[in-house]
C-alpha cells in the first residue's frame, strides 16, 4: 500500500503536518510520501483532492482505501495498520 500525505509547504497548518510526519517515522519506523499539489496537479485531479492536507491511502491499483481531508489529522495506529 502507499500512503501519501499532499499539503503545501509554508503554510498556517505545515508545522502541524510536519511534526505528525516526524512522529510517524519515529513512532514506526516507516516514511510516509508527501507531495505538493503545486508540482502533482493531474495526482490531485485524479484523486479529487482540493483541500489540504490530505492523506491517501492507495492500494495496489491506485485505488482510494482510506482518506483523512483537513485539519484534523488521524491518528498514527489509524494509517499504520495501511503500513504493515
């Protein structure tokens, strides 16, 4: 499974993303994707995401299976179980 999290850097809520990320990968062990919806736009077209940050959860064959939109971030065991 890949696990992505799309936001843009240097805004009010990327500290707050990116202290999540870190505690991720110190909790786990495990690096989460990130992207620019700048730099990726037909990735964000194809997966309708329009508000950020986003976290996807995409399975072998691109398929959305579990998705987290906004401020409200989930919790690290909710995506590690997409992990293991």
């Amino acid at each position: 499974m890949r696990v992505v999290c799309i936001y843009r850097d240097n805004q009010d809520y990327s500290r707050m993303v990116d202290e999540w990320l870190e505690n991720v990968r110190r909790q786990t062990g495990r690096e989460i994707e990130t992207m620019d919806p700048d730099e990726n736009t037909g990735f964000c077209e194809a997966y309708d995401v329009v508000e950020y940050p986003t976290i996807l959860v995409l399975g072998s064959r691109g398929e959305v299976r579990a998705s987290w939109r906004g401020l409200k971030l989930p919790l690290i065991n909710e995506v590690l179980y997409y992990l293991i």
